[in-house]
C-alpha cells in the first residue's frame, strides 16, 4: 500500500512539475506532459489491476479493510483532481486568445496556483546574463527598419505670414488692420538621432524612421540601438510619442482585469480609422502592490509612491509618482500602477525599490534577464515605449538612461508579453498591425480581436468621432 501511495504522489508531483517546467518552455514539453500524465494512470492502473488479483482471495481484517477503503477513496479524488486539471488545462491552452502557447501555459498555471513555481523555475532557466559580444542585428522589423540613407530630421512647418506684404517701392499705404490667416500648430519635430555606444555601430543605429502620422503629420518614430557599452549582445527598440494630434486609451483585458466596460478588451470598429499603434500594459495584479482605476471603477487600490501610467480626460498620456507627480483628483479617466519609478530624476531607482520591497520580476537578488518594457518621459517632455532584452532590472534602468529617459516606469516583461504595435489601412479599410520589434510575437491582431490584458492604444484626434468610446 504504501509502495502504490508513494507512485500515485510521484506521478502527481511529476505531472505537475512537468505543467510548470512547460510554462515556461517550448511546445516540446505539452507532449511530454501528455505522454507523463499517461504513463503515470498507466501505472497506477495496472498495478491496481495486479494487486487485486493478488489478493481476491485474501480476507481481511476489519482495520485492513478500513485501510483499503481509505485508499479507494484517496485514488478516487486524486484521480478526479487530475482528470479535472488535465481537461482544465487543454481547454484553455487549446483555445487561440492572441497569446502564444507559452503564454497561456503559464496563465494556465498561475490562476491554478503555480505562480510559486513558475516564479522559482524564471529564476533558473533565466539566469544567464547578457553576452559582452556585440549583437551583429538590430530588432526593428522589416516594415519599419530606418534607411541608412534617410534624413532622419524633419523641420517644423513654416507659419503662414502674419502681416501685409511689403508695399511696392514709392508706393504710399495708409495705416490699416489687415486680415491675418490663423497660426498653425508647429509640426512635431523627429528626435535627435541617438550615438551608439559600440565602437563599430551597424547600419541605422540610433537613426530615427517616422512610423506613425496624425493629422498628416509625423508623430511617432522607431529606432533601435546597442544601449549598454559592457553588454553588447543588449538590443533596445525605441518609440519617442509626440502627443500634439494624439488621444489615448486604456482597454481593459478579457482576463486581466476582466469584467464589462465601455472600453473592452479590443478597439472598437468605430475607433479603427483613427487608430495609429498600440502597447502592453502593466504585471498581473497579485505582483504589484499599486492599484488600477478606470472609467471611474476602482478595481485595485491605488497606492501613493508608486509608479503611474494616467489617462487625461482630454486623451494625454502622462507618467509619473502617484502623490507627487499626479493626483488622483477627478482629472483623470484611467490610472495604471505598476511598481514603483524604476527611473527618476534621471538615475536608477532599482536598489530603492528592492528596499521597498519591489518584485521587479524575481529580481529579491535573483538575476532575470528577459525582454523588459517601460514607458518613459523625456527630457523634452514627450514619452516614448522601449523594449529592452535580455536584461535584468539594473540593466533596464541603465537603458533607459542611456536612451534619455529622465522618468520611467518599467511594464510587462518576460517572453512576448511585451507588445507595440503600428497599424495600417488598405484600400478596402481593412486594419493590418505590424509588431514593432522582431522578437514580439502572439498574434498582431490581439488588439483587433480580443486581448487577455490591458492594453494602451493611440488614436489620431482628428480622427476620433465624438462622441466615443474613449470619453470618460
């Protein structure tokens, strides 16, 4: 008996080892998890099948009759618990949400309470740091990769004349007020061009391609660059966001925070004209101690010090420290935390926030190094999207300086959680998203269809109808 019960809890621990190792690996080890789930009832069975004819012709005491219905009973439910979370498991990894496969195995695991593992398992299979040899490509894709050749600066459109052409010569004008055409708003200007920071830079590194416009203007551009001068193999892809013809919005995930709003988990059809690109949002709830609100629903409380991403009722985006920076003061139609300023003022907050107790992703002295994202302000005041990788929290945060970021609030990390996708129209008015960075992957339409998380999506203003679901 106590030979069976020690097989029967092996094989458990062993499929449910198996089930967390597959969160966080390839597609090979669904069909080992499978095949162990199989072989482990196999055993079990045949050996029940073994013993019974062993002893059909045994009588047994009343204690060791008590004994063998206990163990009946004991199979029984663990024989229903892993049939129940085989069938849950398949259901939801089976189902094709926009997430890869890897991502709904490890979803699949954390809301059945093996988040522990696969937060122990990260610490393992994610503990080689970066290479110092200098990555030979950069990330951006193909539909937005800079031209080497380009011109990487655009100038600021010319105002119209604001006073009465000059007077041909010796003729005689009386003092008069003249109609004047209105003013218009300054075109939004491409950033500098960054320096590469390697010796050797490789082709459109640093150089700024426009990859978004609004209002017939450029208001976003895509770069990608080696940040960090000691880890070369570190590959940065970069979206500076000038918001002058710009709405934003947060959406709310199927899953993530789940639930019914007026801005559901996908862009509407009616917003899909105007939409220009769109990013992830922040960790799963039970890994931040900060808060989320949106359209007036609390759905986590929020927390002051703490790292914010706001939606203003006028459709800016702005980042910062909740109590300090912003204020949770009826001014804003989404709030999303996510930790605590992994920069501020321009110098690294990663030690401060491990001192707060800030999980960074296993960062409590345990070195991830995975694709990171953050959102950041700066200098200038415009905020831009960065995806960073393979890096641990510390090295983010250097990035992220060495980009130019003088605020900045690290978001989802790990795998291809971190997403930013453009969007373009064909002639039929169909929507097509293109993936920012080649390491980003799911499917692009996750946005269009149905995402199991929050997401932020940008929108030309004037193109936006009013009124929409992006009003408070």
């Amino acid at each position: 008996m106590k030979r069976r019960l020690a097989v029967c809890v092996d094989a458990t621990f062993a499929a449910t080892g198996v089930l967390a190792v597959r969160a966080m690996g390839g597609s090979w080890l669904l069909v080992l998890t499978l095949a162990t789930t199989a072989a482990a009832t196999t055993m079990i069975i045949r050996r029940r099948h073994v013993s019974r004819n062993r002893r059909r012709n045994h009588v047994r005491s009343p204690l060791q009759q008590q004994r063998h219905e206990l163990w009946r009973t004991a199979q029984s439910i663990a024989a229903v618990v892993v049939v129940w979370n085989l069938v849950s498991f398949t259901s939801y990894v089976a189902h094709d949400n926009g997430d890869t496969l890897s991502e709904r195995v490890a979803t699949w695991g954390r809301d059945n309470h093996l988040g522990s593992a696969i937060d122990f398992l990260e610490t393992h299979l994610y503990d080689t740091p970066p290479s110092k040899t200098p990555a030979k490509q950069l990330q951006l894709t193909a539909a937005i990769a800079p031209d080497p050749t380009a011109i990487t600066m655009t100038s600021a459109m010319t105002s119209p004349p604001t006073t009465a052409p000059p007077s041909p010569t010796g003729a005689t004008t009386e003092p008069a007020t003249v109609a004047t055409a209105p003013v218009a708003s300054p075109a939004p200007i491409a950033p500098i061009p960054l320096t590469p920071y390697l010796t050797m830079p490789l082709a459109g590194e640093g150089q700024w391609t426009p990859i978004a416009r609004a209002a017939g203007q450029d208001t976003m551009w895509a770069t990608s660059i080696r940040p960090l001068p000691a880890a070369g193999s570190v590959v940065a892809s970069m979206v500076v966001i000038d918001q002058t013809h710009l709405r934003a919005g947060l959406f709310n995930g199927a899953e993530e925070p789940g639930g019914t709003w007026k801005r559901g988990n996908r862009v509407p059809a009616e917003l899909q004209p105007a939409l220009l690109a769109a990013m992830n949002g922040g960790f799963r709830f039970e890994h931040i101690k900060g808060g989320y609100k949106t359209e007036g629903v609390t759905v986590k409380p929020l927390r002051n010090g703490d790292a914010t991403l706001a939606v203003g009722i006028d459709g800016h985006i702005a980042i910062g420290q909740l109590g300090r920076d912003l204020f949770d003061d009826g001014s804003w139609i989404s709030l999303r935390q996510n930790l605590v300023l992994i920069v501020d003022g321009g110098q690294s907050q990663v030690q401060h926030g491990i001192d707060e107790g800030v999980w960074w992703g296993a960062d409590y002295g345990n070195k991830v190094y995975v694709p990171r994202s953050a959102v950041c302000e700066l200098a200038d005041g415009r905020i831009a999207y960065a995806i960073v990788g393979n890096v641990d929290a510390t090295q983010l945060a250097e990035s992220l300086i060495n980009l130019g970021c003088v605020k900045a609030m690290q978001m989802d990390i790990n795998g291809t959680w971190p997403v930013f996708f453009t969007f373009t129209r064909g002639a039929d008015g169909s929507v097509a998203a293109h993936f920012l960075d080649k390491r980003m992957g799911g499917s692009p339409d996750r946005y269009l269809t149905g995402s199991t998380k929050e997401f932020f999506a940008f929108f030309d203003a004037t193109l936006v109808p009013h009124p929409s679901d992006l009003d408070s």
